[in-house]
C-alpha cells in the first residue's frame, strides 16, 4: 500500500525535496549541567543520517529534546521550500528504542493504532475505518499480518515495523529512529534498513537514525554524523568513518569493517515474507 500512503503525502504536501529541518545553537542543559550544546544541523528531506556516538554522548537526549519532552536553548524549525508559512515546527514521527509491554495484556496491534488514531474509548470497539486505515500503513512496512496479534506476542523485529508504520500516521517533515534494531536479529536488521531506505525515498521523509550497528549502518546511510554533548563529524559515511573520531571511540577493527561495508553498499527493493 506503499502508493497510498505516497498519494496521501502527496496531498498533504508533507515532503519536498527542497524541505529540510534546521537546529539552530540547539542546547540542553539539565540539573544544572550541559548535556548538549551548539548543535547546528540541518537534516534534508530524501536524506538518511546516521547518528553515531559514545553512550551518554546525548544522542537520545537530543531526540526528546527534538520531540518536546526536554527544554533546549536555541532553535529548531521545519523550512518549507513550497510554503508561505517557511518556518514552522516540524511534524514529527517517532520509533523508541523499546516499548515495555506486558506479555500478559490482551492489546493487539490494532488496538494500537486505535488507541492513536480513534477518538473514542477502545472497549467501545474498533469502526471499520480504523482496521482498514492500520492495515494499509501495516502493509506499507510488510507487517499486515499481525494486525491482530497481541503485542506481547510479537517478536523485536516484528514491534518496530509495527512502531514504524504508526510513526508513518500522519506522513511527517522529519523521523527520528532511536536505535530502532536493538534486539533484532541480523536478518532482521538488514531488513528494517531496506525498508527505511526505501520509504525515505519514496516520500522524501528526512530521517535520522541512531546506532551503534556501524558497519550496516554505512551501507545505507546517505551521510553520518559523531556526537558527542557536540557535533564533532559531519559528512559522508566515507569521510566520518575515515576520520580519528571514530577510530578512538570505537576502535581500529570495528572502523575498518565499516570503511569495508562501503564498497559493499548497494540499494535493492524490499523483499517481502510472509
């Protein structure tokens, strides 16, 4: 249903590849210590960057503070290249790291999206619209089948496409992926990259994506950037990579093997399984 959801992009004129998202001096401080500051970005729409970082280097801090969970300092606005309106908040889509569930609850996946996009009560039932409206943005991330599968039941791989395709509800400006393969498995890796290169592409969705799965992370990303409380590297997977950067926090070995996935990168259509 990847067309439908494209078209419904399309009229919510959501994507542009002119459109990008600016942090300008973006800071945060907390219990009166800085955790980040002088983060000067702009993320363009069609484009997949990769966030890479020491733990504590405020990597997901800068997520929460981008959702509105945290106060910053300086700015961060959505830069419509087709709009009148250039400087606005941009929409934005989410996929945490972890949702806790209980394995125990009889929530479904339905129930999921309902509870997100229905404006009445859950125990009143789910209309026709809704089923129809979380099956086809389930299809887009090949995850139609569990539908009506609770979500305890679901296996790591299998929650974070469900995750992605209510991130996708409405179409946003900028998607932030928090480590969103921790816990799945390697197959199941190189699948959720296909498909997040893919849906960038095909609505021009601006997405940044934190990770510490390097070397399959350069194999997708259209560019990657260190941080560290700071931005410390900026550019191409090649040019991040290369630098010392990389090299003194994550060691020689791990570098190489990632420069090494580069000369392996290579875009192909997602493949589909039942």
């Amino acid at each position: 249903m990847i067309s439908a959801l494209k078209q419904e992009s399309v009229v919510s004129g959501s994507s542009c590849g002119g459109c990008c998202t600016r942090l300008i001096n973006f800071g945060v401080q907390l219990g009166g210590g800085v955790i980040l500051e002088a983060i000067n970005l702009h993320v363009h729409c069609g484009e997949l960057t990769v966030l890479l970082g020491p733990n504590g280097a405020g990597k997901t801090t800068l997520f929460r503070a981008m959702l509105g969970e945290l106060p910053y300092t300086g700015a961060l606005h959505f830069v419509h290249a087709s709009s009148e309106e250039r400087f606005i908040h941009p929409r934005i889509g989410y996929v945490p790291q972890k949702l806790d569930i209980d394995p125990l609850a009889p929530v479904t996946v339905l129930d999921l999206f309902a509870g997100a996009l229905a404006r009445r009560p859950i125990w009143l039932g789910h209309s026709a619209a809704i089923r129809m409206k979380a099956s086809d943005m389930l299809s887009v991330v090949n995850a139609h089948a569990l539908l009506d599968q609770r979500l305890g039941q679901l296996s790591c791989g299998q929650l974070q496409r469900v995750l992605l395709a209510l991130a996708l509800i409405p179409v946003p400006d900028l998607l932030l992926l928090d480590e969103p393969v921790s816990g799945v498995d390697p197959a199941g890796i190189d699948l959720f990259y296909r498909m997040v290169s893919e849906l960038r592409r095909t609505f021009d969705l601006s997405i940044l994506l934190v990770s510490h799965d390097i070397p399959t992370a350069a194999r997708f990303a259209d560019r990657m950037i260190f941080l560290n409380r700071t931005i410390l590297c900026d550019g191409s997977p090649h040019e991040v990579l290369a630098g010392p950067c990389i090299r003194q926090t994550f060691g020689i070995d791990l570098t190489n093997a990632a420069i090494q996935q580069l000369g392996n990168r290579f875009e192909q259509p997602v493949q589909h399984h039942p």
